[in-house]
C-alpha cells in the first residue's frame, strides 16, 4: 500500500473556511426557524417574554454567523476567483448576493424592532416579531438553497 501524501496547507485551509461556512450557516439558519417558532407558539395574550428572550439570545449568534459567513464567503469566493463560471452559476451567485443584502437590510430592521420591544413599557408586538423572524427565517432558507445550487449545480 503506497501512504497517501501529507495534505497541503491551503487544501487543509480551505477545508477549514468551508467547515466554518457551513457551521455559521447551521447556526444562523436553525436558529432563524427555531426563534420563528418560538414566536408561533408564545400565545398572543401573554408578554412574550421566553419568545423574546430567546430572540435577544438569537440576535448575538445570528450577527456573529452573518459576519462569520461574510468573511468565509469572501474567502471561499477568494480561492475559486481564477476559475468561476460565468452563464448561470454567476446569474445565481449575482442572486444570491443580491438576496444577502436583502436579508441583511431586513435583519437590521428586526434587530432593531427587538431593540425597541426592550426599551418599551407597553405589551410586546408578538406578530409583528414573529414575521420579521418568518421572514428571517424564510430569506436564510432562500440563501441556502441558492448556496446548495452554486455548490452542486
């Protein structure tokens, strides 16, 4: 049996900002889904409190994996630069990126409704924040699938 040789560094870098684009990702869309459902169940009546903990808890991760996958992302695209395709790969990574804005404008608008939920006296707007978590939710999903066709056509 002939050994296999050492891995190069840059393979075994690369592998690694893959590994931690992936992680971020996981982090960044499950906790979307699992805020968004915390919010479909905390019942309309009540003060929301444990939906909006966890939403609080939610915003520090959900920034940390976006800016996670910003730097990843510029580095996976970083490693390919010399050969990406162009036709309709690049038509859906101009989506995708375009989809990142999207959800990055809207991400800030939520935090900021959190923000204000915090600050204020007054009964919590449940549905309100379980949209923007939907809508979260679905534009991370949106993301995703888009990544899984730019990876694997």
């Amino acid at each position: 049996m002939v050994p296999l040789p050492p891995p190069r560094p840059l393979a075994v870098t690369t592998l690694g900002v893959r590994w931690l684009h992936v992680l971020a990702a996981t982090v960044a869309v499950g906790g979307g889904v699992l805020t968004w459902l915390r919010f479909r169940v905390e019942p309309f009546d009540g003060e929301g409190r444990d939906a909006v903990r966890l939403a609080r808890a939610y915003e520090w991760l959900f920034w940390a994996a976006v800016g996670t996958l910003v730097m990843t992302g510029v580095g996976n695209l970083g490693a390919f630069a010399p050969t990406l395709p162009g036709g309709a790969w690049r038509a859906t990574l101009d989506a995708k990126l375009a989809l990142v804005v999207v959800v990055l404008v809207g991400s800030a608008v939520r935090t900021r409704l959190l923000v204000r939920v915090r600050r204020s006296a007054g009964g919590v707007p449940m549905r309100l924040l379980r949209r923007a978590y939907g809508a979260t939710a679905l534009g991370l999903v949106a993301l995703l699938t888009l990544a899984e066709v730019l990876a694997h056509g």
